[in-house]
C-alpha cells in the first residue's frame, strides 16, 4: 500500500497538483508532456510557453496576479533569460525544498545519465547544477525563441523588472537562503 506523503504544507496551487506516489512530489504542470507521461527533468516546452502567455505558473498552473518567480542559477539571473517559465514565488520556494535535483547538494540531474523526452536546450544555456539558486522576483516577463543546441529554437523567458533577489547556497548539504548584512 502506498500511503500519500504529507503535504499538506504545500501552497494552495502546488497542493491541488496531482501527486507522483513513487517521488511523493507534486507534478510541476510544466513537467507533463504530450503523451501524458511525467518527466521530473525536462519540461514540455509547448506547455511552458502556453502557461507563461496565459499568465500562469508554470508549477501549479494557477494564475499569477502581480510579481512573479524565476528559479535558476547566477548566470540566469545575471542575464535576465530563463529556459524555464514564471512561476509563484511560494511555488518556487517550495520547489528548492522538493526537488531532489535543487535540495541537495550531490543529486546529479538525471539528463546527465539519460533523457527521457529530447531534452535539448538554449545556445549559451548550461545544463549543469549551479553551486548556488538565485530566486528572482519581477514584476513581468516575456518570451521568445533562441537557437538550441540541435540546431532547433527553443523558448526562452525575458526578466521584466526586478523587485528583489533571494539568493539559496548548500550549507552542509542542505539548501539555505543566504541572508546579507
Ligand atoms: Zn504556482
């Protein structure tokens, strides 16, 4: 028997998602592809783009109203494109406390091992795990396409303005917020 892991702690949007029982982690709307099938590591990219015209998180598909999330390295933040959508900051914040990818320090992502959809991404865009999680907050995003790696386009997601900067580093294999002076 399997029981539900509790989490009941989740943002509203993230807790109505439907559940992988094998992970116990909600399912990210993005991370459902076409097919139905689940991929914890490579997103739909249709779905993505879908969502973040629609003005919907791209974790819970619920609508945004006001600021919005970004989740990725420095390098990202620093640029101000993301290959991944908008999201609800609660979403995103709950996202560095479930993703194994993002939670621990030494989880690999899977991509590097193996791809279960064709994961391919931006020109430019690494696809290795940052030493550190920068969580941006703007108040608005674009979206457009850039050359990828396979010689196809991609979407990729434009920073609005930035309201405010969260930074997360591992402190003893565990994701914390670093908090400055
Ligand atoms: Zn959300």
């Amino acid at each position: 028997m399997t029981t539900r892991p509790d989490l009941s702690w989740l943002p509203p949007g993230l807790g109505t998602r439907p559940v992988d029982l094998r992970r116990g982690l909600p399912i990210p709307a993005v991370n459902v592809h076409p097919d139905g099938a689940v991929d914890f590591i490579s997103i739909n990219s249709e779905k993505a783009v879908e969502l973040a015209v629609t003005g919907r998180c791209a974790l819970c598909a619920r609508r945004m109203g006001g600021p919005v999330a970004f989740l990725g390295g420095p390098k990202a933040a620093e640029a101000g494109f993301y290959s991944d959508p908008p999201m609800h900051e609660e979403c995103a914040e709950a996202a560095l406390t479930l993703c194994p990818h993002i939670a621990r320090p030494h989880v690999r992502r899977a991509s590097e091992r193996r791809r279960e959809h064709d994961a391919t991404h931006a020109v430019g865009f690494s696809d290795e795990k940052p030493s550190e999680w920068v969580l941006l907050v703007c108040d608005g995003y674009g979206s457009t396409l850039a050359p990828a790696v396979d010689g196809g386009v991609v979407p990729i997601f434009v920073v609005g303005d930035v309201l405010r900067v969260r930074r997360f580093g591992y402190q003893e294999g565990a994701l914390a917020e670093i908090t400055e002076e």
